[in-house]
C-alpha cells in the first residue's frame, strides 16, 4: 500500500476533528451528580460555565423569542403610553429574561452530558473551521 501525501493526511485529520466535533460526549455521571450536588444557586458558576458552550444557540433563542414577545405583545402597547402599561412591560420582559435563563442554566448540563457543543454551535463550528483552513492555506 502507497504511503498518503501529506495532503490527504492532512484531509484525513481534518475529517477526524469533524468526527470528533459530533460523536456523542461520554457523560461520566458520577462526575455529573457530585458536581451537581446541592442547591441551584451553589452550583451557578458551574451551570453558567456550562451555558457558555450554548452561546450561539441561546443568542438564536433570545433573537427568535424576543421578535416573537415584541411582535405578539410589544406592538399592541408601543402606542399606549400610560405609566402602569409602561411598568408591567418592564416587569413582563425582565422576568422573561430572568426564566429564559434559569431554564438555560438547567437545560444546558443535561444537554452536555450527551453532547460537546449546543445545536447551533453543530452548525456553526464546521463553517468556522473551513474559514480557517482557507485563511490558514492561502
């Protein structure tokens, strides 16, 4: 058998770093119930660094949800300009921030217990490596 060109080792690590990037991440679940052990705010900067790996899908999610929360209550308010309309607005879309990231803070350890990257970052990854081969090559 011919020995590869170093062009072809080189696409053969390429195509193993993009097979690695969306194998299923082992979950080590003895791991996963000690760091998790305790209370929900004990464990904040844990989940919070866990939520980090989800950056580009939680800025779709909030891009898509809060169009949506605009379009479905921000339009019919914009031209009532009353004080207590003004206020429950303010109150209705800092408690849905804060509940949009209590339930990312919760969803994302579970998610990485299967996977390395959130959905978006499958997507987004791939593209960005190409980019970089390309520049890096030229």
């Amino acid at each position: 058998a011919a020995n590869p060109t170093e062009d072809q080792q080189k696409s053969l690590l390429e195509w193993k770093q993009l097979g690695d990037m969306f194998e299923p991440k082992k979950a080590n679940v003895e791991k996963e119930v000690k760091t998790h052990r305790g209370g929900w705010l004990e464990n904040l900067p844990l989940r919070s660094g866990e939520a980090a790996m989800f950056e580009f899908t939680m800025f779709f999610q909030f891009l898509f949800l809060d169009v949506l929360a605009m379009l479905v209550m921000g339009m019919g308010l914009a031209f009532d300009a009353s004080r207590l309309t003004s206020i429950l607005c303010t109150l209705f879309f800092n408690g849905y921030v804060l509940g949009m990231w209590a339930i990312n803070l919760t969803i994302s350890p579970i998610w990485l217990c299967y996977f390395r990257f959130g959905p978006a970052e499958w997507a987004w990854q791939p593209l960005r490596r190409d980019a970089a081969i390309i520049e890096f090559s030229s």
